[in-house]
C-alpha cells in the first residue's frame, strides 16, 4: 500500500513535492512551532534529511505587510531564512523553491530581489506562477525545501 502511495506521489511531484517524504517513510518527523503563533501550521517541519519551509508571505518585522512588490520580497526572503535558520540550515542548503505571485508582472521585480539570497552558483530549482489571490492580500508567497544532512 505505502508503494502505491509513493508512487502515486511521484507521479504529482511537480504539483505537490510529495516524492521526498516517500523515500523517507520511516524517517523521524521534527515540527519547527513559533510559540504564540496564531496561525494553523507549523514553519518549518524536519522529514529525515530535508526541512519544508511553509510559505512565506512579505510581513516586516512589525507583522504588516508593505506596499509593492520589492519590499515584500525582500520581507519574505528574509523570513524564509530566518525560518531556515531556526530549524538548523542556511540558504545554501536550499534546492527548491516555489513562488506564487499575485501579478506574473512583478515576475522581474521578484527575482532581482531573490538573487541576493543565493550564491550564484547555489540557485534552487524553482517553480513560479501567477495566483488569483494570496493569504491576507499578499503579493508573493514563498515555500521551500531544504537539505538538512544527519549531523
């Protein structure tokens, strides 16, 4: 049954990156909780050697969101390191990231902005397209998949 399901979730991996908790059926499971968060999630969840960040939307520090599009990706870049960083890993451990964007205009003002987070020679494989709303009037959510090797 388990094989059915891994391969099942094989074939939608590049819908739903199911693929990589397959091969680690067995592995421990380690959920990454902000205290006091209100929301209904966890940020960041461990499944053998790769941490799932949850998306990101652009808050500043002060939890708004703010205005246009640079500044919000900039805001949600660095909540998706310092996400990473509380579970244990850098933006280089990171290899795949998917984008929503409220408006696939904004496609290039997004990626001059996500550049800054990468070593040009350690760019995640990434998935991005337009969405017909986000969470709280976002402009960009961002979720990623890091490499967390066994210490």
């Amino acid at each position: 049954m388990r094989s059915s399901f891994c391969m099942a979730g094989a074939l939608l991996a590049g819908l739903l990156t199911v693929a990589p908790a397959c091969a680690q059926s067995n592995a421990p499971v380690t959920y990454y909780h902000d205290a006091g968060s209100k929301w209904p999630f966890s940020p960041a969840v461990r499944v053998g050697d790769v941490i799932y960040l949850s998306g990101q939307v652009g808050f500043d520090a002060n939890g708004h969101l703010p205005d246009g599009m640079e500044a919000q990706a900039r805001a949600a870049m660095n909540n998706v390191a310092a996400t990473a960083k509380r579970a244990g890993v850098g933006m280089d451990n990171v290899f795949k990231c998917t984008v929503m964007l409220s408006d696939m205009k904004q496609w290039p003002t997004f990626n001059k902005i996500y550049v800054e987070y990468f070593k040009p020679d350690r760019l995640p494989a990434r998935t991005a397209f337009g969405a017909n709303g986000l969470a709280l009037g976002a402009l960009l959510e961002i979720d990623c998949m890091a490499a967390a090797p066994a210490k």
